[in-house]
C-alpha cells in the first residue's frame, strides 16, 4: 500500500484563529501571539499554508 495523504480542511478553525491574532477577537490576547502544538505529522505546517488566512495589507 502507498503513502496515501489525505488532507483535512479546517478553514473555520483557521478564520477564528486568524480574527484573534489580528486583535478581532472580544476574549483573549492571541494578538499577543500563536503557539502550534502537537504530535509529529500531524500537518501543523499544512493548516498554516492552507486554512490560516493571510492577510498582507
């Protein structure tokens, strides 16, 4: 069997997360910050590439 890669979109995670580093949020201080943890392989670079929004204005 090959490497089969299945990618899982989480855009509404990645919208939320997106309105709290840019100080939209009304609860938390994630402006301040983000800090992405978890187990090896489990695509943290994959959700910040494809689901995070970026911005450049």
């Amino acid at each position: 069997m090959g490497n089969c890669l299945i990618a899982f979109q989480r855009t509404a995670l990645g919208q939320q997360l997106g309105q709290a580093l840019q100080g939209r949020s009304l609860m938390g201080d994630a402006h301040n910050g983000l800090f992405l943890a978890a187990p090896p392989r489990t695509s943290k670079s994959t959700f910040l590439r494809g689901d995070l929004p970026f911005d450049d204005e």
